[in-house]
C-alpha cells in the first residue's frame, strides 16, 4: 500500500475514533459519570492510535509516546473540566 494512503487511512481511523466519542458524550447527556469514560476511553485510543501510526512510519521515539500522553492528559483534563 501506497504511504499517502495508509496515511489517510491512518488519519480517517483517528477521525471516526473521535468523531464517535463526540457522539457517545452527547449522547451521555447529563450522566456524568459515562462521559468521563468516554473521554478516559477516547484519550486511550487516542495514545493508541499514536504509538501505532508512528510505529508504522518507523518515527515511534520515546518523546513522541510522551507528547501523545501529555496531549491525552491535558485534553482529558480540560474537556472533563468544561462538562462540570
């Protein structure tokens, strides 16, 4: 498979990965509790979906897992802090 398109399916996985936690956190309105998961859940796939997409590229370093998990943490943080 060609790079540009396994790189666009790479980016189309990540977009119905967060497209879907959008939905399931509307769909969660007013359970609190279940739109963290949500969140907790999406910021998980989202280190996930890092760790693999750099990996197949062959750029996966140790500062790129830390900057995905400092980016799902911080996100987390504030969209969790927005809901309340």
């Amino acid at each position: 498979m060609k790079k540009p398109l396994r790189s666009i399916l790479d980016y189309l996985a990540l977009t119905v990965i967060v497209s879907s936690a959008v939905l399931l956190t509307l769909f969660f309105n007013g359970n609190r509790g279940y739109q963290q998961m949500v969140i907790i859940g999406l910021s998980i796939l989202y280190i996930i979906w890092g760790i693999l997409h750099h990996h197949k590229e062959k750029t996966l370093q140790a500062r790129v897992v830390l900057e995905y998990v400092l980016f799902a943490i911080l996100g987390s943080v504030l969209v969790i802090g927005l809901l309340k």
